[in-house]
C-alpha cells in the first residue's frame, strides 16, 4: 500500500483525523498543542491522531496529499479542513464546533 493510500484510508475512515507532531497526551510542538486543545474545546470525543514525528513517509505524504506544507492537518468527515491558524479563526467564529459536532453524522 502506497503512503497516499494509507493517508486515504486513515482519512475516510474515521469521522476526524488529526495529523500531528506528537501525540494528544505528549504533543511536540506548540500547534500540535494549540490544535489538540481546539478540539477538545470543541467537544471532538473521539479524534483519531496520527504522529507524524513516528513516520517520515507520512510525515512528508500528507504535505502532498492536502498541498499543505505545514503541520498540524485537520480533517473532518474525509475533508480537509486546514492547520492551527485556520483551526483557531473557524474556532472563534464557531464554525470548527458546529463542524466537529456534526462529525460521523
């Protein structure tokens, strides 16, 4: 199975996906942190997470698989959402919980 298979199936196959350096009990950097945090204020019960410090071929697969350079990766319901910063303004407009709650549904 290819990376971008892998990343497809972790994807599709749980309602919210966070790729992230660390992981939500250890996060190792502070938007792993900040992301983690979001979620929970957002009420996410089950965030499946993938440490992409443990996997250097998904952690440079999910930078192509979204064009996104950076991470943390956000996806909800196979879609991606978007990193730290996007995460915190959609956060702030109460858009991120309307969308986490709506997870899996």
């Amino acid at each position: 199975m290819s990376v971008h298979e892998t990343i497809q199936q972790q994807v599709a196959g749980h309602p919210v996906v966070l790729y992230m350096k660390g992981s939500p009990q250890m996060p190792m950097c502070g938007f792993s942190a900040t992301a983690t945090q979001i979620l929970k204020l957002c009420g996410a019960g089950e965030v499946f997470t993938v440490d992409v410090l443990q996997d250097p071929e998904i952690r440079e697969g999910i930078k192509q698989f979204a064009n996104w350079p950076t991470i943390p990766q956000l996806y909800v319901n196979g879609e991606f959402v978007g990193g730290c910063d996007i995460m915190k303004e959609m956060y702030q407009s109460g858009e991120l919980q309307k969308l986490i709650s709506e997870a899996g549904k």
